[in-house]
C-alpha cells in the first residue's frame, strides 16, 4: 500500500469539503479530527447523518458507483480527513479490522433502513430476535405451498428451542413439520464451498445466521414477506456478496435467500472473515453494499412513480447502470450491448411495488419490441431505446423521473 497515495487532507473551518452533485473523483473519506457537516439546504429525508465525528466515515457509495454527491459537506470546525483512493479500500481495511467492522456496521445500518422502506415493513422489533416468526413465516410459506422453505424456518425454530431449552411452541413446530411431510433439511456445510442445486435454501428470513456468501456461479434471489405476499429484494449473479449484514449487526435475517439456478457458493464465516478473506473480496464487500445503497435509493425514486410501467422501464434501466458498474463498463459499450436479467417477469413486477395490475395498463411495456420476456429471463436489446422512454417521460412527470436519468 502506498502511502504516496493516502492522504491526510486538512480543511479550515467553514470550508467546503464536497459539493452537492459533484462527481466523486474516486475517493473515501475518514474523519481524524474535528467535526464535517452536512449543508442545512441539503439534507435528506433518507439521510440519517447530519453531522461527521472523528472515525465517521462517507464518500463510499458515490466512489464506487461513480455518482455524484448527493449533499454538500462542510468542516463545522478545523477538520484532518483521511483520503483514500477506493481501489485501494479493501487493502487499506483489511489491517483495520475495528474500523472495517465500523465502517461495515454504519453502511449496513444504511441499507437496513432503504431496505425496510422499500418493503414497507417498518415493524420496531425488526432487530429484535423473535424465534416464534420462524413458526409463522413457515405458515406463510405452507400457504405458498413451498414446503421446503417451511421446514427449513421449522427446523431453524427446533434447534433455537433445544439450545435454549425452552418447550414454547415446540409442540405446534413438531406439529407443522409432520403435517409437511417432507424430509427437507437445511443444508449442512462441509467445506467453504459448495455446488447447489436450484431451490437451495442458504438462509430463512427471521433465522439467526452470520454467514457471509459469495456467488462464484449461478443466480441466488433474496426475498422477504410482506403482507403475506413475496416480495423480491434482489436477483443476485457472480461476484455478488450477500448476508454480511447479519455478521455487522448479529440481527436476524430481514430476508430468505434461495439458489435460483444451480450455483456455486462460497462461505464465510465469522471466525475467519479476517483471516481467510483477501483484499480482493474484502473490497467486494464494500463494493456490494455500495451499489445496493445505490440501487436502493433508486428504487425508493422508483416507487413514487404512479403508472406501473413508468415503473418497469426505470427499474430495467437502473439494472442496466447496475451491470455496468458492476462490469466497469463505458457509455459506448453500454450502448452496444444487449443486456439480460436472470428475472421472471412476475419478480420484476415485485421489485416495482407491483402486485397486482391488469395487462392493458402495461401493454405498451409487454408489446416493446426493444424487451424479450420469456419464463426466467428479461432482456433489453438496446439500453438507448430505454432512455428514450424514460425521456418521454421525464417531459410529462418532470422531478421524478429527472433524478434517475
């Protein structure tokens, strides 16, 4: 790591640190001393910081999406800062392991947050462990009629039960699971790697587990119930991490995680996040909450739009920014490129908030010639035909609209 290229920056008080809608330069800032504010003109509803202390930290998201800051910052007092080139975080961390895990926990809280929003299931005992939600999620699963995932929260419920010794609804658990019928288990972990099948069940929504996940190959779906429907938080490809918010907050999880093709997955766990994880992948962890932040900060945009294909054609256009920030790819080739979404339509249609619609108010969306849907996959023939609809758009709605494109 070169020291050349971390830098201590000082900023008088009163000076302006970044400015709202500036492009991000590449960097990630640490507070040292003194006290960073945000600008009173321009805080955010969905912006729970006012105010940097020293060991606060911001910049990640707009560094690694390459965006804009959404706020100006300014030194409140005298300020030192720690500038660090994003490309250079995952190594520079990787010796900090208190303040990766501070850093980790803040960014974490962050996308809890967006997360509850956009499902709307702003419950208080979200962080609370309530074991008894395992029983009445597997009936909520039962009624889906996924009996594999019921008996895996059952499972989950049982052994809570025998470790803590407790008969509390362990009668009503034994009952669901022999009315199931079903020799479904969770998986058992015999190395740090593993080829699933389609429909492996890595973890149950309301289970406590702090495993960390890597997707080598295949697609995983993450989902949660809401009002007892299924609501898809993300379909996620190679390279994607996921779980890391149960290891940063040991809370149980907000959301099941299912294989939606079979896949490879890497495991990781708390007793060796630190020693067995390189720079390379503890930069991926960063990089993963960074883009989801984003992404779920677009989907909230997203959800304040009224007609339900306004909906879909700026989420499949927010997919595409996804991609190709995820690849590292330019404007230019993005417009050359045919781009394909491992979603069936009916997940697309929840992750726009859309539960049930009547065809005729997105016809023009299901007769586009620029979009394929098939059973398990969505694909977008040109990413400039898609601008062009949300241009159209952005003419009739104007604001909302204009912060997406």
């Amino acid at each position: 790591m070169s020291e050349a290229e971390i830098k201590v920056v000082n900023y008088p008080k009163g000076a302006a640190i970044v400015v709202q809608h500036a492009i991000n330069p590449g960097l990630f800032y640490i507070v040292r001393s003194g006290k960073v504010a945000v600008d009173s003109e321009h805080i955010q509803v969905d912006h729970e910081l006012t105010n940097y202390n020293p060991g606060d930290s911001f910049g990640l998201v707009s560094a690694l999406t390459e965006h804009h800051f959404l706020v100006t910052l300014f030194a409140q007092t005298d300020v030192e800062l720690l500038q660090i080139p994003i490309r250079m975080l995952g190594s520079f961390l990787k010796g900090n392991k208190d303040l990766a895990m501070k850093i980790l926990r803040l960014y974490s809280h962050e996308l809890r947050a967006l997360q509850r929003n956009l499902s709307r299931a702003n419950q208080p005992a979200d962080r609370v462990y309530l074991p008894e939600k395992l029983i009445l999620n597997a009936k909520t699963y039962m009624a889906w009629q996924k009996p594999a995932l019921a008996a895996h929260s059952l499972h989950r419920y049982l052994e809570w039960a025998d470790s803590h010794q407790t008969a509390i609804a362990r009668e009503e658990a034994e009952s669901l699971l022999q009315q199931l019928n079903s020799s479904a288990k969770p998986y058992e972990w015999t190395s740090q790697k593993a080829s699933l099948e389609a429909g492996e069940i890595l973890f149950v929504e309301s289970e406590m587990n702090q495993d960390i996940f890597v997707v080598l190959e295949g697609t995983v779906k993450l989902f949660s119930i809401v009002r007892g429907f299924e609501y898809v938080i993300d379909v996620l490809g190679v390279g994607e991490i996921f779980g890391e918010m149960g290891l940063i907050d040991n809370a149980p999880r907000m959301a099941s995680a299912v294989t939606e093709t079979p896949s490879v997955i890497l495991r990781v766990t708390p007793e060796n996040i630190f020693e067995s994880v390189g720079e390379s992948l503890m930069q991926k962890v960063f990089e993963s909450i960074a883009r989801r932040i984003w992404f779920s900060h677009q989907r909230l945009i997203i959800l304040r739009m009224q007609l339900p294909e306004k909906r879909l054609y700026a989420f499949l256009y927010n997919s595409i920014r996804d991609q190709d920030i995820r690849k590292g790819t330019n404007l230019q080739a993005s417009y050359a490129s045919v781009y394909s979404f491992p979603i069936a339509f009916e997940e697309l249609c929840s992750m726009c908030g859309i539960i049930k619609v009547k065809k005729e108010t997105i016809q023009d969306f299901l007769s586009d010639s620029n979009i394929i849907i098939s059973k398990d996959r969505i694909t977008v023939k040109s990413r400039k035909r898609i601008e062009e609809k949300l241009g159209h758009y952005k003419t009739k709605q104007g604001q909302i609209i204009a912060k997406l494109i």
